[in-house]
C-alpha cells in the first residue's frame, strides 16, 4: 500500500487552478516518498526555495507554484488522497524473487495472487468455485491445501471442484457429489444421491471420489504404478 497513491484529485486542481505544462512536476511528486498535501501547500506557502528543496522543482516551477492563490491552497487542502494499493505474485521457481505487478501476471498468475490472498487469516466463509480451472497441482497441493488445514477448524471453506487432491488432501468434512438430472419443466438440475453425501472417511464419497474424480481404480492404480509409488 502506497500513502497517498491516487494523486489524480491533485493534478485535476493543479490543471485548472494553475494550468501549464505539468509532466515533469506531476512525475516529482509522484516520485515523492510518503507525499503529503498539506505538507506540499506548506512549501508553497513558504516560497519557491522550500518547493525546489523538498521536491526538486526548477527555479520556475517552483516559483510558479509559490505564487499560487490562497483560494487555491485552500482548495488543494481540502482534498482527500486516497492511499492506493498493488498487488505483486513471487513468480519465481527458484530462491531469487521475482516479483509481477498484477497487470503483468497471467490469468493462472492472477488467480493464484488471488486466492493466496482469500486465503488470509479471516473469520468469513469462503466459496471457491473450480480452483483448478486456473491454478496447476503443485499449487494447489503445496499452496491451497496445507492453508485450508490450517485454517478449516475456525472457518468454513466450500470448494465446487473436480479436483481430488481438494477434498482428500484437505480433510473435507463433507462431500457432496452432484449428479445432474433431468426434471419435468425445469431442465437439468443438480441432486445429490443419498450414498454420495459424507466426510472423507466414509465409503460413499470415498467410491466417489474414486470414480468420478480419480478416473476409477484402474486409472488411479496405472497412474501410482508409473509414478512407482
């Protein structure tokens, strides 16, 4: 988060109360460090030396900005500089940092930034639907998992997934298998079979994990075997 980040109130007074070429003043108080309106109305106040000290204005700059009206001091101190805040994701796959601006990330990037964040110690319930559409395994097993562990036994986390690794490797306490079906006059809807509602340790949502979201025994004891676990 960045103090006073969203300068645009600033510069809209500054063009019509002022005018002028404004480019490379907007840059040095931009690039002032925890900037301040009132701090800056007080150099103006204080004569083009104080403006060219504090942000490094040219003679003429400064001097422009020192003679600034009272009325328009007046007006400057009254705005309300929001603080602005970015978002940067480590996508490094190794020991040195890099860091990406949320603009810069790709969607699977920008989900992962934002789920780490949902993520944080909070006392909401969270609803997730289909994680895995954006976000790799090794994500989600080494990331999301051990966090929805951590954090389950004091908040409440639904996830909608075909993603196996979800419910299993995060403990759920209850699953519900959905199977959609067709019903007179309202189309296809969602219900849930009475051997498909459990928590992990049972065999009705275990068979069903098994089957619908590991592929079947075969898929998973031929996935097991080439892994040679």
């Amino acid at each position: 988060m960045t103090r006073s980040g969203h300068m645009q109130p600033l510069f809209d007074v500054l063009e019509s109360e002022i005018g002028g070429r404004l480019k490379r003043v907007k840059e040095k108080l931009e690039q002032s460090t925890d900037f301040s309106v009132h701090d800056f109305v007080a150099r103006c106040r204080d004569g083009a030396e104080s403006l060219q000290q504090s942000y490094g204005l040219t003679e003429t700059e400064a001097q422009r900005f020192a003679a600034t009206t009272p009325e328009t001091l007046m007006k400057l101190e009254e705005l309300e500089i929001p603080p602005s805040t970015s978002i940067e994701l480590n996508t490094a796959t190794r020991n040195r940092p890099e860091w990406r601006m949320l603009g810069q990330l790709s969607t699977g990037q920008k989900a992962t930034a934002v789920l780490l964040l949902l993520l944080l110690r909070s006392d909401a319930p969270l609803i997730v639907d289909q994680p895995e559409d954006d976000l790799d395994n090794r994500f989600i097993t080494g990331e999301i998992v051990p966090r929805i562990r951590e954090e389950k036994h004091r908040r409440q986390f639904v996830f909608s997934t075909h993603n196996a690794n979800i419910p299993v490797l995060g403990d759920a306490e209850l699953i519900l298998g959905l199977t959609p079906a067709e019903q007179a006059g309202a189309g296809i809807r969602a219900t849930i079979r009475r051997g498909h509602m459990g928590a992990i340790d049972e065999i009705g949502p275990r068979l069903l994990i098994e089957e619908t979201l590991e592929g079947g025994r075969n898929a998973f004891e031929t996935r097991r075997l080439k892994y040679g676990f």
